[in-house]
C-alpha cells in the first residue's frame, strides 16, 4: 500500500466526539473556577492549590493517558483486561483497609499530592474484561455457565465498592453491564430473569427501608444510607411509634439532611431561562450550596444556576453528542469486542450522567457520584478520559488494518 | 434522525439504546424546564427569603426649637462599639476546634498497620449529640467575642463584660446585624479607641442618634417625651426581618407632631450568607427625616415662669403659669409645676424621679395649663360685669352689700338658701370697688337681674368655654361651662355660683388666658398658637417651611367697647388702686401698667387646719395702653389670688419687659 492509501476519506478520530469533550471540559474548568474562587482567601492561594488550576493538571493527564492508550490497537488491550481486572479487584480490597475516611467512607488512597479512588478505574476494568470475557463466539453465550460467571464478574466488584460505602458507583455497574451483556448477544431470557430478580431485590429493599421497623431490616443500608432514601421518598425519619422528643430531633436531623439536596434544586430552579451570570451565582457565593459539594457531585447545579435552562440545555446537548457518537462508533466497530467495550463506555457515562443530573434536580436521591469531565475530581476525569480513549480506540482501529 | 440513521439498520439492540438514551435525556431536560422554567420564580423567592433580611432604618427625628432658635429638643450622637459577628466567624471555628472535646485513644492496630508504622496512640473528636454539639459551639463563640470584649476594654480602659444570654439571643436572632458592646462611650474612649485603631477586631465606631433636652425640665409639658418605639408607622412595610427602634412621641409636641418630627423610615437589605453573616447591604428606600418644629414659646419667658414658681412656692408647687401674646394668640410661655426632666425617659429614671413621676399627688405627669380645670373664681366676675353691662348696669351706681352676722367685718348674699358669704366687706358698691373688691353680693345681685343670666352663658360660649381648643399637646381637657338650652335645670343658687365663678364650671389655665386676650384687644377670641412652623431639618432644601397662621380670631365676644372699656379700667384699678388695698397690688412694676383680676376659688376639699382648699388665680395683660400680653396664674391649694398668684405674674411680667426692651434695643442697633 501507498502512504497516499494510508489516508482514508474518513477521519481516523471521531472529531464531532473530541469536539463536544473538548466543550465540556472548558465548560468544568469555567465552573470549578466560578464555584470555588468565591473569597478573596481561595484566591490568595498558591495556583497549584486552587481546584480550576488541578482539574486542567488531571485533565492534561487523561488526555495524555487517553492519547497513549489510543497508539495500541483494543486488541492487544484486551489480552491485558483480565491482569487489569484483578489488580483492581486488588486495590478494592486494599481501600477497604488502608484507605482514609472521609464522610463515613472508605474509597480514597491518600498520596499526598491526590486522592486516588480506585473504584473510578475499577469501572473502566470491569468494562473492558466483561467486554473482553463476552468477545468469544456467540454459541459460547449461549451456555449458562458463562452467562454465571460474567454475572460473577459484575458482582464481585459491586460488592467490594458497596462495601466502602459507595452505593452510587457500585449501582452504575449493573445498567453498565447487563446493557454490555445484552448488546454481546446473551440470550434475553437470562438477562430478563437476572434484571427482574435485581428489580425485586431493589423494591424489596426500598420497602424494607420505607415502611419496615428496624428490627426487620435484613439487609443493613448504613444510617446516612436509609436516611438519603427517605429524604427522596419524602418521608419521615422518625418511626411512627417515636415519643415528640424523638420526633422533633428527628425533623432536625431530616432538615439538615434535606438541605444538600434543597439547595441544589433552589439552585438550579433559581437559574430561571438565563440563569444569573457566570460567577453571579448567590447560592454558591453565599455558601448555601455547600461548599465542598457544589465543585464535584453539584457543579450542575452552579452551571444551571448560573446560566440558567440555556446552559444546562446545553450541557445535555454535548453529552448527547458524545453518547450518539458513542453508539455510532459501537455500530461501525469492527467486531464483537470493539462493540461492547464501546457500549459499556457510552453506557457508563450515560448512567453518571442521568444519575447525576437527576440528583441535582431531584429525580434521583443524591449520591455520591461525579458529573464525568465538569465535577472535580482527578481520579473521575482521568478514568473518564481513559474510557472515552478506549471509545475512540475502538473508533481508529475499526477498519483493522 | 441522524443519531439512527448511523446505526446498522438491521441493529436492534444499538437502536434499542439509542432510544433509551433518548428517553433519559428527554427526562432530563423536561425535569429541568420544569424546575428552571416552570417554577423559577417560587425557587428564586427561596433564594431572597434564605439569603436577604430587611432591615428598617430610622429616619433622624426632627427637633423642636424656641421661637428664637434655642433648641428644646435634639438629636445627640452616642458613640456606640459595634461587633460584627461576621468578621468573627473565623475566631469562632478557631476556638471551636480548641475547646471541641476529643479522647485519646490506644488503638489495637493489625499487625500490618502496625508493620507500616501507623501510630498506636491518636486523639480524636468525639463524636457529639446534636445537643451537646450546640452548646460547645455557643460556648466557643461566647470565648471568641468575650477575649475580642476584653481587648477591646483593655484599650478603653473600662472592663467590659459580654453577658452569655444577651450575646447568644443575639447571634441566634439578629446574626446579620452588628453586636453592641458598648454604648454611649465618653470622648476620651472614643480617642483612646481611633489611636489604637483596633478595628482590625471587627469592631467599629457607630454613631446612634439619642434624643437629648438640652434644657432639662423646661417647657417639658409642652415638649412631653418619648419611648423608644418598634412598631411600624403606616405607610412603612410592614414587615421587617429587623427593626431598629426609634422614638415614639407620647405627650406634648412630641406626641403631637409625632409624625412629622419622627419622618419616614427607610428600608436596607442585608445579604447574609448561608450562615446568617453579613455579606452586603443595599439602601433600599433612604429614611427621609423628619421636619423641625419651631414653637411659639420663648425660652427666657418660660424660665422666668418656671422659676418664679420654684422661688416662690418650691418644687413640689402644683400650678400653671400661661403667657399668651393678647394678638397673636402665641403662647410665648406655659409653665405646669410639677415638672419632670424628659431626659429621664432616654436614660433611666432614678428612683426618686421614679417616684415623683407616679406620685397621684404630685401629678407631675399632668400638664396643668391644659390637662386639668379648676373653678374660676372671681377672675371670672370680669365676663360677669360685662354681660351685665351689656344688659344696661349703670356702672357708678351704688349697691349696698349686706352685713354677715357671723362675721361683721365680711358681706353676705341673703337672695338665696343657704346664703352666700361675700369676701368683701358690707358697705356701697359701684362697678369699679366691686371688681376691685371682689363683691359677691354685687355680681350675683346683678348676675341674676333679667337677661344677664343668659348673657354670660352667651359669653362663655363666645369663649369657647367647656370646649376643646385643639392644642396639638394630646393634654387637653374641655373644662364645664353651662350651655344655653338647659335653662330648665338653672336654679337661683345655681346661677349665683357661676355669677362668681363657681359651681357647675370649671376651666384650664389655657382658657383663662384666652379669655384674657380676648378682654384685653378688644373682644377677639383667638385661637393660641403654639407653633409656629414646621420645617425641614437641613436649611438647603427646596422644601418651604409650613407656617402657622398667626392670630386667628375664633370667635368675638361682641360687646361695645364703652363696656370693655369699663372693665378694663376696673382691672387697672385692682392693680392700682392703693386706697382701696387692690388684691391685685404685688403684681406692679415700674414702667408697665398691668391689667389684673384675682380670685380664689373653694374646693370641696378641706386642709389639714380644715379650711377649704383654694384655688387661687392671677389673670392679667400688660401694658393697659396698647395691651400685649396677656398672663394668667394659676396655683393649687394658694393662700389667695393675690397673695400667692400677683407675685409670681411679678416675675414673668419683668421677664416680658425685659425682652421687649432688648428687642427695641436690637432694633436700635440694627437700624
């Protein structure tokens, strides 16, 4: 072949995709500045210190890590997904143990200079073994053996991240995965059982929490847990039997817990068609929107409040870009593997978007999970960038050459 | 669809999630055109109510001045030390984290932990029950503010305390607004405070307008007194995150023109953050102060009244002195004994102020030129002779007073049951002795002729007796005067009392000087003038002051002036009349002639001697020749009119002359 050949008439990248993550991440950088550079004292720190200024660093890292892994074709990847996959099983387990508490939880490795959370790569390992695992041929599917040790796959993890607590990153696994499982050609059958038997288990767990005593509660939801689903479900926190004592303490305890959530829809309702301006936000420079939330999980919250509808349209206008030109390069993959690994990245980022959003505007109980590419966060930007690499991978190496 | 039309037709499951995708977003942006769009304006209301408060700003009150400009009441600068909390709050943490209850504890660590070298021994807080976590937080911002306190003491060199109640009432309620550590510091502080320049602190000098009587006590019925006030005057917002107080006048002008002196408040927002701290604050409305109100009264008239009571009858002296110009109407002075310090209601009362103001007996609380009426007395023989003028008295024919047989030296009146006792001694009569003698006999023989009854009923009301005069003083009692039309209910003995003054009558000090000028300018009864204009309080604005009109005429008594004349010259005589000992003789000064009329009125009430209580008065107008100024005296439980009452008048009438002279020397030396 010529090099002239070399050239093909389509793009070797997905351009429209780098275009809208490219919008995206300057839309973060803007915001994390407009949310956490509200005193004259967040502006008196050293650069490296303020936030803006490091999301550019661990954005400046994914795209070089995106980049690199874009030199070596998904295949050869894949042969390294099973290794990757334990040695994240691995760091779960070691983060149960030597991680720092924050809030309650245990995800963090504290490296002094970054807060590695395992479970954010932990995800992208997950993607890419399952997609590796569902890559053989499609009689091997068909058998229940396999179909039980993806599952198996799925859950191990899940186990390990719900153990930290973090219930949201954990959950974000199943849609990502049955979605993977459905894609690769697993009888339906399968998945409509298992799918049914997590629903029951989800409704039976929501009822148990809503409406049971305590004493009946099989499944243990930690305390902030059960109180985090109540406060979506509007209900009270104080059984029905509590002497007015109890009752009063527990309305306290339900208005503080209610305030994050509040807050963010004040914000985000506050915003109006316009929102107030960039930087004019009242909820996040008065500090009604807590100030170590509103730049990671509720930085849609000081985007919608700042530029109003228009601004969040618009965000939900780039991820929609992303998402359709995920599932186009999921179409036009060469083979199995490149197709579900596209799938499990584009569903992954459409569950973190949905979830998140949905919290801030309080169609989801709030969770601790990142806005992929605006909240901050090193380990979410640079795991998300890394999943969005391997979709553009995919997309390079459609043509197998 | 573009997004569709890209996938494999035959794809199934890619266009299945393609349409999932669809679905979640559309969810999405349809939840948000909700909140965002839908329901902006409630979410928008929930970011002013949590993050604005609405703070009411006094408008700076209006002062009331003399007719000359000497200042009766204003507004004095207290120097106030204010903290404010938001500056504070990193002291607050600060402390917090000092005093915040933590445990040392000896971890049992795995091996590997402890292979890694995690230390054994770690302090951690404690975890606190929402309770106790309050009050370690209340505790540790009280320890901030009170070490910031002390140090601000240190340099005024006055310990200061922080009380834990006031101060945690006030962070729980008004956050938003500074705290008040002192107040009304001396001038001295406030220097040692600007050197030190200790605002670094997060404290601040704030100067507070209090209201302040330069002259004490004088004029302070007229002047009346405030309370500090936080309710809402109409056409104000009614509703306030925090009111600053400001003064509500209760009596006197105060009361009175409460309105115009107090003006309009304004109206601030402070933006507070998501811990109720001050952010920032916008004027809305500017307070528009309130306008100045310029009396009638002279300073150096009302002193003199008010002293020559206090030199004559002491503090506790229960009495009235008016000072009315006889054709203006202005009140150039009203004086009521007892009288109070209106500063007592801005600092605290003393005890013993305490007890003076809620005396029954004293009554200091009442303004005795307007609030309360009295029997006239003799003084009122004057309106008497005139009616009876009116009705054809010849007035230099003789009358003979009878003899009292108890009492040879006195008269008696025999017309009706039981008999009037006449003051003046029996002998002949014409006009001029009577008024100057003050006969009984005469006026009631005379009073009763046909007509003259409803003469002076007539008269009275001309006067306006048993009315109202509408003093903005909101002190005002209409007094008793009979009303034609009751005719059926006057019996002899009735109409005999009030022949002299007495009986079903009773009338202010006020009215009595009315009456005065109304003898005196030749039958005007005027409206009295209390004052003169109200204007704005800074002298650069457009806004024109409002005048009062002078010498409004109510009423005209409507006799002849031959009639007026007469009594008027009797009225000369009861201050001249040496030879015939006039009662009214202590009031005369060199180069002013004064018109008089004493009386002495019984009251129901018995001394300790068990005499009867008097009521004695002192009406008079100067000078006889071109009249004017009418003043009238009026002493409780006196020995008699003239004895108690002409002295006093004394007094004011060398104040008048005095006054007048520096005004023609003024006008000398300005010519």
């Amino acid at each position: 072949m010529t090099p002239l050949a070399l050239k093909d008439t389509s793009p070797r990248v997905d351009r429209l995709q780098i275009v809208a993550l490219l919008g995206l991440m300057v839309v973060g950088v803007l915001f994390i500045f407009s949310a956490t550079m509200v005193s004259d004292s967040a502006a008196a720190q050293p650069l490296v210190k303020q936030l803006w200024f490091r999301q550019l660093v661990w954005l400046g890292a994914g795209l070089s890590a995106a980049i690199a892994l874009c030199l070596v074709d998904y295949h050869t990847l894949a042969r390294w997904a099973e290794p990757a996959y334990w040695l994240n099983i691995l760091l779960l387990i070691a983060v149960l143990f030597l991680g720092t508490v924050r809030g309650g939880a245990r995800r963090w490795f504290d490296l002094g200079f970054f807060s590695l959370q395992p479970s954010e790569f932990a995800k992208l390992a997950v993607i890419l073994a399952l997609a590796s695992f569902l890559s053989r041929p499609a009689e091997e599917l068909r058998l229940p053996g396999n179909f039980w040790r993806a599952i198996g796959m799925l859950l191990l993890p899940f186990a390990l991240i719900a153990k930290e607590p973090d219930l949201g990153s954990a959950a974000v696994l199943l849609p990502t995965g049955f979605t993977m499982m459905f894609v690769a050609g697993v009888p339906r059958k399968y998945i409509f059982r298992s799918l049914g038997l997590v629903g029951a288990l989800v409704i039976l767990l929501i009822v148990d929490v809503l409406f049971a005593p305590p004493i009946w509660q099989p499944i243990k939801l930690k305390e902030y847990q059960r109180q985090r689903l109540l406060v979506y479900f509007g209900r009270d926190f104080a059984p029905a039997n509590a002497t007015p004592e109890q009752k009063r303490a527990a309305r306290q305890l339900q208005q503080e817990k209610t305030y994050q959530s509040k807050q963010a829809l004040i914000s985000v309702g506050s915003g109006g068609f316009w929102g107030k301006g960039w930087r004019e936000g009242k909820q996040t420079s008065l500090g009604f929107l807590p100030p170590g939330a509103a730049h990671t999980d509720f930085i849609f919250s000081v985007i919608a409040e700042e530029k109003g509808f228009v601004g969040s349209a618009t965000v939900i206008a780039l991820y929609a870009v992303v998402l359709f030109t995920g599932l186009r390069i999921a179409g036009q993959a060469r083979d199995r593997l490149g197709k579900v690994l596209a799938v499990g990245v584009v569903t992954l980022l459409f569950s973190h978007v949905f979830i998140n959003i949905g919290m801030n505007i309080r169609l989801m109980p709030v969770k601790g999970i990142p806005l992929p590419l605006l909240s901050y966060g090193g380990s979410s930007v640079i795991a998300s960038l890394i999943a969005l690499g391997l979709l553009q991978n995919v997309h390079i190496y459609r043509k197998g050459y | 669809m573009i997004v569709f039309d890209q996938l494999k037709k035959n794809d199934v499951q890619l266009q299945l999630l393609a349409l999932v995708f669809c679905l979640g977003l559309a969810v999405l942006l349809i939840g948000l055109w909700w909140v965002q769009i839908v329901n902006a304006s409630a979410h928008q209301e929930s970011v002013e109510t949590q993050a604005f408060r609405s703070v009411r700003i006094p408008a700076v009150r209006g002062k009331i001045l003399d007719r000359n400009g000497v200042s009766l009441a204003e507004n004095r600068p207290n120097y106030n030390i204010h903290l404010y909390l938001e500056e504070l709050s990193p002291a607050f943490r600060k402390e917090y984290q000092r005093i915040r209850p933590r445990a040392v504890i000896t971890n049992d660590l795995p091996f590997w932990k402890d292979w890694l070298g995690f230390p054994t021994v770690t302090t951690q807080y404690t975890k606190l029950s929402i309770d106790n976590l309050m009050r370690v937080q209340r505790q540790a911002r009280y320890n901030a503010a009170a070490s910031v306190i002390r140090r601000i003491g240190d340099v005024l060199q006055t310990p200061l305390t922080l009380d834990y109640t006031n101060f945690t009432r006030h962070y729980d309620a008004q956050r938003a607004l500074p705290y008040t550590v002192a107040s009304n510091i001396s001038m001295a502080q406030m220097a040692r405070f600007e050197e030190r320049g200790i605002n670094s602190l997060g404290v601040d000098l704030e100067a507070q307008p209090s209201r302040a009587y330069p002259l004490g006590s004088t004029a302070a019925h007229v002047l009346g007194y405030v309370r500090s006030d936080d309710s809402s005057a109409p056409n104000e917002l009614a509703y306030f995150s925090y009111r600053m107080p400001d003064y509500r006048g209760v009596v006197g002008i105060e009361g009175g023109f409460d309105s115009q002196l107090r003006g309009v408040a304004g109206a601030k927002s402070v933006q507070v953050n998501s811990l109720g701290y001050r952010q920032s604050e916008t004027i809305w409305e500017a307070a528009e102060s309130g306008r100045n109100v310029v009396l009638t009264l002279d300073v150096r008239i009302q002193k003199a009244a008010e002293q020559s009571i206090q030199k004559f009858l002491g503090n506790n002296a229960r009495a009235a002195i008016v000072v009315m110009h006889v054709e203006t109407g202005d009140v150039l002075a009203m004086a009521s004994s007892p009288t109070f310090d209106p500063n007592a209601f801005i600092r605290k009362f003393t005890p013993d102020e305490l007890a003076r103001w809620k005396s029954e007996e004293l009554g200091v609380q009442k303004n005795r030129a307007t609030r309360e009426h009295y029997q006239a007395g003799s003084i009122f023989k004057t309106i008497v002779a005139l009616a009876a003028l009116e009705k054809g008295l010849n007035p230099l024919e003789e009358f003979t007073v009878d003899r009292n047989p108890n009492n040879p030296a006195k008269g008696i009146y025999n017309g009706v049951r039981p008999p009037v006792k006449d003051t003046a001694p029996p002998g002949k009569y014409d006009l001029e002795r009577a008024i100057v003698r003050s006969s009984n006999s005469y006026f009631i023989t005379n009073g009763l002729r046909p007509g003259v009854f409803d003469k002076v009923v007539e008269l009275g009301a001309r006067l306006h007796l048993g009315e109202r005069i509408g003093l903005p003083l909101l002190q005002e009692t209409p007094g008793n005067f009979p009303r034609a039309g009751n005719q059926r209910s006057w019996n002899p003995r009735f109409k005999a009392n009030i022949c002299i003054g007495q009986g079903e009558m009773d009338v202010t000090p006020m009215q009595m000087a009315v009456m005065t000028c109304a003898l005196a300018n030749g039958g005007k009864v005027l409206k009295p003038r209390l004052v003169d204009r109200l204007e704005s309080q800074d002298h650069t604005g457009f806004e024109p002051p409002e005048v009062f009109p002078k010498g409004v005429v109510r009423d005209h008594l409507g006799v002849s002036k031959r009639n007026l004349d007469i009594v008027r010259h009797a009225m000369l005589a009861e201050t001249e009349d040496v030879a015939e000992n006039a009662t009214g003789r202590n009031v005369r000064i060199d180069g002013l002639r004064i018109c008089g009329k004493t009386g002495t009125a019984e009251r129901d009430e018995r001394r300790a001697d068990g005499q009867f209580k008097n009521t004695v008065w002192f009406v008079s107008y100067a000078p006889f020749e071109r009249p004017q100024w009418a003043v009238v005296v009026m002493v409780e439980d006196g020995q008699s009119g003239g004895a108690t009452c002409a002295p006093i008048a004394r007094d004011v009438y060398l104040a008048l002359q005095q006054m007048s002279r520096a005004a023609t020397n003024t006008l000398a030396t300005t010519r």
